[in-house]
C-alpha cells in the first residue's frame, strides 16, 4: 500500500532531520527515511564545530543564517545541543601564515563579511593562553562554537517526530521512481508517494544522484578524531591551525577532541572505517609539540565517521537540474554540521516557497550539469 | 626492560597468554610457522593459571592441581620458536590485520597473516545497590592478589554471588589463611530445576567431583546462606555493611570487604573493534563471537579460541587453541598439518571438555535483579548514570547504547563499557521490550585500552606527514 505524503526526506543526518522538521514547521507532512538511525554517521560522529571561521566563500551566506538558529537552538528544538559559544581561533605558526590571514580577512571584509577578525599575539595569546609563544596570530570568528553532534541531529529527530513527521529508522530507501508528478519511495514493507523528494543521503547521495541522472564528483571519506582523558581546563575557544591538519576542543568535563581531517580508509557497504594511526600519530606529535599541557594525558577512542566529499570541497544544495520535485542537500565535504540549522530551513523556504532569500546560488547541481529543466 | 618485536610481519600472531593463547602460541611455532605471543601481563597465564611461574604460593595444593597444569603448558611454549613479549598492550587490531601494540610505553606495528585472539574472560557486571562503594571488588581482583602476591583478606569478609569460580576463590582465600565470614550464594532457586535435564552430562564431567568436593570443604569452614534474592552494600567512603534478603528476610551485617562474583563474560572489546560479528548468547547471557568450527570470525584471518569464543572454562580454552592454531597451520603450511594431531581428534577432545558446560550455565545464570538494576543503582561507573537516567534517555528516544552515548556518555569513559556494556544492553531491552540483540551493543573503537599523547606523538609517521610537521 502507497502512503501519500507531502515530502520524502532520504538520509538522517542532520541535514535530513533538519529539513524534515523544517518542512513540518512549514504546515507539511513529510517522511524521513534513515537506513540505520538518525545520526548513524558523519552527522551524529563529527567533531561538534560550529564554525562560520574559514569557510568557502559561496557557502558563507548559508552559513551566517545557520549561525542565527544555532544561537536560539533551544527554542526550536526544546534542547540545548551542548552548544556553547567560546569562538573559534585560527592559529597563524608564522608571520608567512599571519599574512595569509590579513589576505583572507581583507577579502571577506571587501565582500561585506565581517564575522572574521584578524588578532595579532597579545590577543591570541589572551584567548588561547596555553599556545606557543612564537605564534604571531590568527584569525577569530568570535559566535562560533561548538555543540553535541548526535545529540543536536538526535534532537531535530525528536522534535520533527513530535511535529508530525513520520520517521522511519533501520529501512533503506530503494526503487525510488517518478510517475503520475509523485516520487514514490520503497522503505521496508511501505511505499511512500510526495511530489518532493529530498536526497539527503550523505554518503550515499551521490548514488541517488547518480541514478537519477546527476552523476557529480564525489568520494566518500571518513575524517578521524579521537578523544583523550579528562585535563586540567586550559582553552575555551575551538582552535585550528592555519597550517597544518589540526582542530582542537576542550569540553566542559577535561576530555581533548583532537581532529583536523587527517582520513581513515572508509567501507561504506559494511557502515565500517579502518583508521590510519600514523596520521593520528602526527596530529598527536602536533598536539604535543604546540600544547604542553596536553602530553600527560592519554587517548581514550578514536574514530572515524562516512561522508560526502565533493571534488570543489562546497556542498551539492538546491534544485535538481533535471527534475521536478527533487531536491539535493549533500557533499558538505567535512564541514556540513554548522550548516544544518540554517541548510533545512533554506531548503523548506525553497520547497514551499520556491525560493529564498539566502545566497546560495553557487553551490547549486547544475554547476556539474546545465539545467535540462 | 622492554623489547620490540623481532619483526614487522608474522604468519600467526596471538593476543593472551592464557590457556588458549600459551595452546595455540606452541602449536603454531612448533608447525615452524613465524609466530608472536603479545600478553599484557607481566608473566604467561592469563587469569586462571596467573603468575604461574612467579607466584610465591609454593605449596601446590593451596592453588590446586588444575593451576598447576599451567606449568606444562608454558614449558611447552618456551620449547618452541615463538617469540614472546610481556606486558605488551594490544590496542588496536583492525581487518586488514594490522596490530598495535604498546610495550614498555612504547607504540609498535606488526602485520599478521592470521591472529589468533585469546583475550579470555572479564567478570560479569554485579550492579547492585552500592557495588562502587570502596571496599566492594570484585572476585577476580581478589584471585589476583592471591595468585600474585598471596595477599588474602583479613577484614570482615563477605562474597556474594554465584558460581564455579566464587567456591574456587573462597577454597582457595581459605587455603591460604584468609578470612570469610560468610558467603551469600544468589544462584536462584529455580536454577535446580531448570539445570536438571542437564545433570547427567555434568556428573560424568571432570568438574562434578572436583567442584562438589570443593563446596564441601568451603561449607566446612563458612556460613553459606542460600537463595539470596536481594543483595546491596552501604558505607560512607568505605563500605561498612553489607544487606541482604534470603527466604523473605531481611538481614545487615557488617563488612569491610565485600567480593561480588557472578560468573565470567568473553572479553569481547578488541574483537569487537576489529569488527568481528557477535551475537547475544541467550544461555550465557552475554556477546559471543560468530565462529566456524575452527574458531574462524567473520574478519578473514583472525580466529578466536579460549573464553573469548564463549565462555568454556581452562580446559576447553587450551583445545580451542589448538583448533585455531592447527586451522592457521593448514591455511600456511599445509604439508605441516598433516603431522599435528587431525582436526577430528581435536574436536572430540573439545566435546569432551565441554561436557556439563550447559548444565553449569544453567544452574548459574544470573537472576535477573542482579543484572538489571533499577533506581539510583550505578551502571556505567566511569561517568556515573545510574539505572534510572538510562531509562529516562530511553523515554525520550534512546533506542540502543550506541544513541545512549549521546544523552548520557554511558561506555565513553576509559573502560568502553567493560564495566556497563552488558547492563546497559539488558537494561534497555527490558525497558524497550526488546531482545538484547536486537538492541544491540556499544561501537567499540580502537584504542581499545587508552594509550599516551605521547606515546602516540612517538609513533614514527609516513615520509609525506614527517614532512608536512617539519614545514609547519
């Protein structure tokens, strides 16, 4: 039997759950599809920046409207998320570095971005006391912050549910086909039929695409983290490095998470990832050489989580260039978590609305295919 | 002093020196294939034969005579090739069977064509009302104490619990001049009858005559009170009493140590992380790997044998660790496998050894109020959630322990959820009205037992990252 409903949203990361609740706050009905569960992935696994700090410059208007619903997330979601907001530091090792920053900035500035700002040694040193001395300074982005990951994508779940949504975890989507303007979707047992569908797969939405005709250059990567043993407090802000594979976050409880991007060997058909601790290893040589305070404490896990990379690092977002009703969100390339907030609620404004006010014109499918529609 | 392997590759490596590993280790190098025997202990044994060549316990019947069977097991492993290192941490082991190993604070790397894991056995979780109160152990630490350094206790002493090895300890504590002031056996009621059918396999297994004669000689010397339904600990800092109900009445009495036993569980953390399937076993109550008859998992290459493969006690373990070690033999050296003992000699010694084994785990299943706490009971210790905050994440959408994590940090502290991992699976399958498998259990991830900062800085790096840090 066929259930009818207003949109189909593939994949529960936080991009998926987002819209999906977002569209539920537009007075419609959709249905989330999660082959494993909310948050299963990259979105529920990653290091927790939410981070406007550095980004692409087509994406910065997605995520400046993210960064408004991060700082009132309680009142969408009845759930804090963790998210606290210390900033986030770019650190320049050099003055070579330090001048790339004042480029950065300079460039940011010119296009009426204003949320970086270039600090000099007095002030990094202010914000990020235990830092080596011989670092001149860095950039900061001073809302930035961090949050729970699987918590906040576990949260736009929750309150998506509680709007209406009809939520179907541990089923893959499949036989997904167009006919009579319904997409319909097989999930498990059930079909579902919308005019809407949503590929928010992750990972796996470049298959989708691929299926459907919109083949685009994507890998799928894991980025590693891992965690160490409660220290003294020491950092407030997240910290990354303007030079090296390195990001860095203390939490309220002492425990370190140590990222920076270094890549773990992904097999997606198994949900799996096979870590490569020599690049581990050299972010802990990082960590060690530039943070004394870190060396006595121990790691306690590592991981990795499955996602999307595109091969220009910016995110697949909008329409579909050959079809109607479908609508892509995924290749968020190791930075998508931030951009959830605000990606679901542009998404839904260009679903119901057929259009929306955030700039997001770059990041559209057609840059890999001229529109067919 | 610590030595790093000889080598960056091995056909056969083995992670535990206890019966399994210190069987499959001498089978293995003995058929000349390149072997390494990786133990984080400071001597071979394992838990059951512990300091077997080191304890000062000299008088061989303090120990008993199954102990002692240890010796010749070492002395054959010692007659072989294989390399051995001590105190030597395995933290990660993945598919591709790449091992690190952390010896004498110290990373290294090997490769292994097969890994046979003898990891053996933890103790079951016992989360009763105040079981983290200092001056609660659990049995096993106590047994190693005894075995080490022939500490025994000399306070008001309880045990609690059920099971072989708590008459084993309690013998053993007794032996040696130890204090028990009484023992509180939880084994249900029940249990009997549902163990009977199984009874005669039992009687005709070598550990009906040996076990009967050791509860004897306990009850001898301890008050033994039976059919304990109800079991907490209390102290301000330090334990002070302990409480319990047996026949419907209640009793408290006084207590400065208080040994809690309730069978043993596989140690399934660093099979688990290297991505070998389990599943729930409905009779031991606990994961158990998914192996062929060779002890074979579902990652190409890595065999488990002993208490790891499901829990089958010392003499099971050593012919498991023959099985895996003969299975390795034939894949690598198949003209060699001809002259070790056939397959099928093998595998009747197993049965025999694993005759009764149902009826023990049967008669000793662990009621379920000793399982699944409730209340402000403790269940994961590293960040202190107790029974009740588990079942409040669960009503606001916790479906297993994984999503758990998330609300609770339940299974991320240093332990990874050796300590809560069973209760917590069990705890949400009550409250879910679920099976435990379908609940699952924690992603494991490597390292499975923590390891430095700086240890891991010390890690020599590849050509392109050495040069990536000396740019920067």
């Amino acid at each position: 039997m066929t259930v009818n409903v207003d949109a189909i949203v593939i994949g529960g990361g936080i991009h998926g759950c987002s819209t999906t609740l977002h569209l539920c706050l537009a007075g419609l009905k959709p249905v989330l599809i999660e082959k494993d569960y909310a948050g299963r992935h990259a979105s529920g696994v990653n290091a927790g920046g939410v981070r406007q700090l550095m980004r692409h410059i087509p994406e910065i208007p997605l995520s400046i409207r993210s960064m408004g619903i991060w700082e009132k997330i309680n009142d969408l979601l009845d759930d804090d998320c963790s998210f606290e907001s210390y900033g986030q530091v770019l650190v320049a090792e050099n003055e070579e570095e330090l001048a790339a920053c004042r480029a950065r900035v300079a460039e940011l500035n010119a296009l009426g971005f204003t949320h970086e700002e270039l600090i000099d040694a007095a002030e990094l040193r202010r914000l990020v006391p235990a830092v080596a001395e011989t670092c001149p300074g860095g950039v900061v982005s001073r809302r930035d912050g961090a949050a729970n990951p699987a918590q906040t994508t576990t949260a736009f779940r929750r309150k998506a549910a509680q709007l209406g949504a009809a939520v179907r975890e541990g089923v893959a989507a499949s036989n997904i086909r167009y006919s009579d303007g319904l997409w319909h979707v097989d999930a498990g047992t059930e079909t579902f039929a919308a005019p809407v569908l949503v590929n928010a797969a992750g990972a796996w939405a470049g298959r989708i695409a691929a299926d459907l005709g919109e083949p685009v250059p994507v890998e799928t990567v894991a980025p590693m983290l891992m965690i160490t043993s409660r220290v003294p407090h020491f950092i407030d802000p997240v910290v990354i490095l303007r030079g090296r594979k390195l990001s860095f976050k203390q939490f309220k409880n002492g425990t370190v998470l140590i990222g920076g991007g270094h890549l773990a060997t992904p097999y997606q058909d198994r949900n799996e990832t096979v870590l490569d601790w020599k690049s581990l290893a050299t972010s802990a040589q990082t960590v060690f050489e530039l943070f004394p305070v870190m060396r006595s404490a121990t790691i306690v896990r590592a991981w990795a989580g499955i996602e999307a990379k595109m091969k220009d690092d910016i995110p697949v977002f909008g329409p579909s260039s050959r079809h109607r009703g479908l609508y892509h969100q995924f290749g968020f390339s190791l930075h998508g978590f931030q951009l959830g907030p605000g990606a679901g609620a542009v998404m839904a404004e260009l679903i119901v609305n057929g259009g929306t006010q955030t700039r997001i014109g770059d990041l559209g499918i057609d840059r890999f295919h001229p529109s067919t529609l | 002093m610590s030595v790093a392997p000889k080598r960056e590759d091995y056909d056969v490596v083995v992670i535990g020196a206890g019966p399994a590993g210190l069987a499959a280790a001498a089978t293995s190098a003995g058929a000349g294939l390149t072997t390494l025997m990786l133990d984080e202990n400071i001597g071979p044994g394992g838990q059951v034969f512990r300091a077997i060549s080191s304890t000062p316990v000299t008088d061989r019947n303090q120990l008993g005579a199954d102990y002692w069977v240890g010796a010749d097991l070492v002395q054959a492993l010692r007659a072989s090739n294989a390399e051995v290192i001590h105190r030597a941490t395995v933290w990660s082991l993945d598919r591709n069977l790449d091992i690190a190993v952390s010896i004498g604070g110290a990373s290294a790397f090997v490769r292994a064509k097969r890994v046979i894991l003898a990891t053996g056995a933890l103790e079951r979780p016992f989360p009763i009302p105040g079981w983290t109160v200092p001056g609660v152990m659990t049995a096993g630490a106590a047994q190693t104490m005894l075995k080490s350094s022939a500490l025994v206790p000399d306070g008001r002493t309880v045990i609690a619990g059920q099971g072989p090895l708590l008459w084993l300890l309690a013998a053993q504590i007794l032996r040696l001049g130890g204090r028990i002031d009484r023992i509180l056996d939880t084994t249900g009621r029940g249990n009997y009858f549902a163990a009977l059918p199984h009874a005669f396999a039992f009687l005709t297994s070598p550990y009906f005559a040996k076990g009967l004669s050791m509860m004897r000689e306990v009850k001898a010397k301890v008050q033994v009170v039976s059919g304990v339904t109800e079991l907490a600990a209390a102290g301000d800092g330090q334990l002070a009493s302990v409480s319990y109900v047996a026949g419907g009445k209640r009793e408290t009495i006084p207590a400065d140590l208080l040994l809690l036993h309730q069978g043993v569980v596989p140690n399934v953390n660093l099979a688990m992380a290297a991505g070998v399937e389990h599943r729930w076993d409905d009779l031991q109550l606990c994961w158990s790997p998914v192996l062929d008859a060779s002890g074979n998992s579902s990652v190409a290459g890595i065999a488990i044998a002993g208490d790891g493969a499901g829990i089958g006690g010392a003499n099971a373990a050593v012919v498991r660790g023959r099985i895996a070690a003969r299975a390795a033999v034939e894949a690598l050296a198949p003209a060699v496998a001809a002259k070790l003992p056939a397959m099928a000699a093998l595998r009747a010694d197993l049965a025999k050894a694993e005759r009764g084994r149902v009826f023990l785990d049967t008669l000793f299943r662990p009621a379920p109020q000793f399982r699944i706490p409730s209340g402000d009971t403790i269940v994961c210790r590293c960040e202190e959630v107790t029974a009740k905050d588990v079942l409040d994440s669960v009503a606001i959408g916790a479906t297993g322990p994984n999503q758990l994590k998330a609300y609770r940090r339940t299974g991320m502290g240093p332990c990874q959820g050796r300590l809560c991992g069973l209760t917590v699976t069990e705890l949400m399958a009550q409250a879910r009205a679920k099976t435990p498998q379908e609940i699952g259990y924690y992603r494991l991830r490597a390292p499975v037992k923590p390891i430095t900062l700086a240890e891991l800085a010390a890690v020599p790096k590849s050509e392109a990252d050495v040069k990536a840090v000396v740019r920067g």
